[in-house]
C-alpha cells in the first residue's frame, strides 16, 4: 500500500527540509545565458539548468567557459546539470552526433562544477519501439556514461512521455539495458507521466534512489487537445505537484527542483511558482 505522505510529513513536522530551486533555460533559448543568471538571482533561485545552446552560444561570442562560471559565482548560483537534446535512435547519423554532443556537454559540465548531464533515451514511446530503437538507446547510454565518467560527471536520463523512458517497466529495461549504472541518474518529471495518465508518485517511490534531480511544471491540462492546455504556477496545476512535493519532502529529498516553463510566461510561472512552494514548504 502507498505510504501516506501527509502522515509521514506530520510526523516530522519539527524538521526543517531546504530544497534548493533552479530554472531550465531550455525555456529562454533566445535569451543570453548572462541575462538569465542575473534574472535567477532577483527571483532568489540557487540555481540555472543550463541548455547547451546556451553555452555554445556564449562562447561562440568569444566567451570562455571560466568566464560563464565566474558570471555563475557573481550570481550565487550552482549549475545542477546541463541539459542536451540527444536521443541516440533517429538515426545512425544522428546517433554519432548525439555522443558528440554529450561528449562535449561533459567536458563543459567539468569545467562549470555540474554534475550531470541530462539526456533523452529514445525519440519514441517505449509501447512503439522496436528492438532496433531499443539496441541503438542502450548501446549509446553506454557510450554516453563512459565519457560522462571520464569528466566525473552523471549521465541523467529524463523520465519523460514519447521517450523510452516512459513508464516503470521500461526504466527498468533501461537500467538493465546499460549494465553499470554508478553514473547513470533519472530526472523526475511527474507533469510527463501525468499527461500519459500515468500516477506520478508510485514512480517516484520506485526509482528514488536513481533521482537526484527534478523538474517542476503544470497547467490546466486538455488531455483532448494539448495545444489548447494552460501553464499555471506549480500548484495550481493539474499534475497533483502538492503530493509530489509532499512525496519529496517525506524523503529528505536534497537535490534540486528546476522550474521548466515555456513560452511567453517563463518568467512570471517561474516567480509564482517558488512564491507557493516557499510558503507550502514554509506553513507544514
């Protein structure tokens, strides 16, 4: 049976939990990586989950990596992973720059004090891949773990809908698929399982000790016509974030929840969101 969380958390109610809080820039692609740390420090997050467009943007200006962590540090703000769009099944070309593309992101990662890298595993949902999507994600979430080791760095798998990653079973086959998995870390989405009319916290409860970073987002979800949802501040959302935070709390979660907005809001459900979640966390 399901622990209660609210149970759990009342039992402990005279410990306080810290979670530090940062922003994914995957939502400000058209921003400088300079701007959005400035704007990350008004709101008071710790943090900036980086895109590597960001990183490639700035350093084809002429920056420096030493330079950006120099901009983090005046900004107080810690970089808990670096995020790249790789997928290792679209292709055999697309496979090839994928690694690349995590090779690199590692090397950066080593250099800004990151400790981990998140990828996708797969381009398409675990009920509709065959065995030739499943060979080409595992074989490259080995070679990926390999140059993520070389750096010292994890190699973070997004759980994610449209992904390999999808469901318990197939982050199961995952973890088995890849063999050595010292370095290899699933980042918890609950909104992503929420819109496959999946329950987010038995997820959490089974692979929590492969979750050391999180993402927070929701709306008003249209499971009917997706394009026709609704971003709204974390909890006032659709997905149930008040029993995900609960459920987070409960185990002493210390790792770092990143806001992952998009669009035009990015800013404003960023600030709404730390506002209801520092006064939740504030009252319990």
């Amino acid at each position: 049976m399901r622990q209660e969380w609210s149970n759990v958390l009342a039992q402990n109610k005279s410990e306080q939990l810290s979670i530090p809080f940062s922003i994914c820039t995957t939502g400000l692609k058209s921003a400088k990586i300079e701007d959005i740390a400035a704007e990350a420090k008004r709101l008071g997050l710790q943090g900036v989950e980086i895109w590597g467009g960001h990183i490639e943007e700035y350093l084809n200006r002429g920056g420096e990596l030493n330079e950006l962590r120099a901009i983090l540090n005046y900004n107080e703000l810690h970089v808990p992973a670096l995020s790249e769009y790789s997928y290792f099944t679209k292709s055999k070309e697309a496979y090839q720059a994928d690694l690349a593309s995590l090779r690199r992101a590692a090397e950066w990662a080593n250099v800004l004090g990151c400790p981990r890298i998140r990828t996708f595993a797969g381009h398409v949902s675990s009920r509709e891949a065959n065995n030739e999507h499943w060979k080409m994600a595992a074989a490259g979430l080995r070679e990926a773990l390999e140059d993520c080791r070389s750096q010292g760095v994890a190699l973070a798998v997004e759980i994610h809908n449209n992904t390999l990653a999808d469901r318990a079973d197939s982050l199961n086959k995952l973890l088995l698929d890849c063999h050595d998995t010292s370095l290899l870390e699933f980042i918890y989405d609950g909104f992503n399982l929420f819109v496959d009319h999946i329950d987010p916290i038995p997820i959490l409860e089974q692979f929590y000790p492969y979750i050391n970073h999180v993402h927070f987002k929701d709306y008003h979800w249209n499971h009917e016509n997706w394009g026709k949802s609704k971003p709204v501040p974390i909890l006032q959302g659709d997905a149930g974030h008040t029993a995900i935070l609960d459920a987070l709390l409960a185990f002493e979660y210390k790792g770092y929840i990143s806001f992952e907005y998009f669009g035009d809001e990015v800013i404003c459900l960023t600030e709404k969101s730390l506002e209801e979640l520092t006064e939740y966390m504030e009252k319990r």
